[in-house]
C-alpha cells in the first residue's frame, strides 16, 4: 500500500513512540510504502524516493485521535460538535453555505495513491470562465467569455444539480455547469477552472482528474507595492485599502490551511512572471514524469 502523507511527522518530537529511534521521520507531501498495519496505533513503513528501512510511524486512528483533540482547542467556533456521520456528510457537500464548516472538520492523515505514467491532466483548477443569466453586452459573445441563459432556465438547471457552483451577484446568476467543463474534456483538451475551493471535494475524481494549483497571497508588504504598481500603470482604478489586502492575506491562509491536501502546486503569486513561468514547468512536467494520483482515479 502506498499513502500520501499529509501532515508532518518528526518522532523524536511524539511523546507515544514506544522507540523514538524506530520511528520514520516524513514530510507532508511525501509518498511512503506501508509495509505492516498489524498495530492498531503504530505502522511499519518506508520511504518511496529514498528508500532505506521501514519505521515506525502513526497510525490513521492514532493520529486522528490526536489531531481531532488539537483541533478541538483552537477551532470549537463552528456549530458542529462531534462526528459528521458519511450520510450527512454527503449531504452537505452540495449545500454550499454549510460547506466552510464542514471542511473545517475534515482531518486529513494519509491518502492512498497510485503510480501512473505521465499524462495529461484533465482540468486544471485554476483559472476558468462561468455561466451568467444576465442580458449578453454589446461586446461579449454568447459561448466565449459567458454562455447566457434565462434566469429561470439556469434555476431549473440549478435544482437539478447541473451545476459545479453557482452565486448571485448584482442580480445575475453565475455559475459552472458540469456539462461544459465535460465538452472541453471530451475534445482532449485541459479544461482550466477558477471555482470555490469547496468544489474541489466534487472535481477530485477520475471524472476530472484535476491538476489544482493554489496560488497563495505575498507577504502584506509586497502585496501592497503591487498594488501600487498595477495603479500607477493605469491597468486599474479601483484602489484597495490596507484593510482590504491585509483581508486577502488572512483569506488566503486560511484557504491553504483548509484545503492543503488537495493541492498539487503552492505558487506564492510575489511576481506575476515568474508565477506563470512555475506553473508552465509544472504542467510540462506532467507529461514527462510518473504522477502519483489518487487511488481511486485508478481502480
């Protein structure tokens, strides 16, 4: 069995090894071989890239019984309390307003992975055009930047859980309709995304099979003199306060806090050019080196 490991784990800092010497020191993101989980607390396993011997390292059960006491004393605000049994579970990943809550009490240990050749990912959450029910303007084309549909067509389609996501804004409908992101796939192509990280628990299937790449806030200091910089040049007049991008820092980490183990890339956006040059190498690199995907994208 092969695991993703999401968390970092140093035993000469785990005060229930029974043998800190025995213990398999990992990082998040690394890809270990569990050899024996004959322990109900403690597995055997070993480095994939290094390879060596197998170690000591803690169980799911261990570690979500730590995890879930840790959380519990800084992040008691939310109104749910205990278990999230899997029917209900299933049910709120649809209700978008509850959503936020519910990933909160997500606890993620190790996700079982498989290796595939290289491939072209099917979506890339990222960036991405959605659906309005607003009147089309007299520049804009229905099918290019938007497709534009009635309002109470969109409704309708809404109920029937046509839909990837969708909000109102101005008294405009907008939203993602599964079927067009299905299109472009179904031509071969990458369909790019930019949607509400909590869509991400729908797009992570071999459906989708998406490539999702956070692109994290700077520092508040470089932020501003960026700011700065795209105001001076005259590509924008809106001016945001301080108060503003500090908001877009704190929201930033709090989605990376969040939603961590479902990306494949972090790109801190400090520098536009660079940032896209990131992630153009990342992308090549999917179609050149084995991809370690989700166990069930598989079988």
């Amino acid at each position: 069995v092969f695991v993703k490991c999401h968390f970092d784990y140093n035993p000469y800092n785990d005060n229930l090894i029974p043998c800190k010497e025995a213990g398999l020191k990992f990082s998040k993101g690394e890809i270990l071989q569990i050899v024996n989980r004959e322990d109900p607390n403690w597995w055997q396993a070993s480095h994939v890239k290094e390879g060596g011997s197998a170690g000591l390292i803690p169980s799911q059960f261990l570690e979500e019984k730590r995890k879930a006491f840790v959380r519990r004393d800084w992040d008691n605000s939310g109104p749910f309390c205990g278990t999230i049994s899997s029917k209900k579970k299933k049910k709120m990943m649809y209700l978008t307003t509850r959503n936020a809550e519910f990933d909160r009490h997500e606890i993620q240990i190790y996700e079982e992975v498989a290796k595939m050749p290289p491939f072209q990912r099917k979506t890339l959450v990222l960036i991405g055009a959605q659906v309005t029910s607003r009147k089309p303007r007299e520049d804009e084309k229905d099918g290019q930047a938007y497709k534009f549909v009635s309002r109470s067509e969109m409704e309708a389609d809404i109920k029937a859980g046509k839909y990837l996501e969708h909000g109102e804004y101005e008294g405009n409908l907008y939203g993602t309709k599964i079927d067009s992101i299905l299109e472009v796939v179904q031509t071969g192509r990458t369909c790019i995304l930019d949607v509400n990280p909590q869509a991400l628990k729908v797009l992570r299937t071999s459906e989708f099979m998406p490539y999702v790449v956070f692109i994290a806030a700077p520092e508040l200091e470089t932020l501003r003199a960026m700011h700065k910089a795209v105001v001076d040049a005259g590509i924008t007049t809106k001016l945001l306060t301080d108060s503003d991008l500090k908001k877009t820092v704190d929201e930033s980490a709090r989605i990376q806090r969040a939603y961590n183990h479902y990306f494949d890339l972090v790109i801190v956006n400090d520098n536009l050019d660079k940032a896209f040059e990131k992630l153009q190498t990342a992308i090549e690199k999917l179609r050149l080196e084995p991809q370690w995907v989700p166990i069930s994208w598989v079988y």
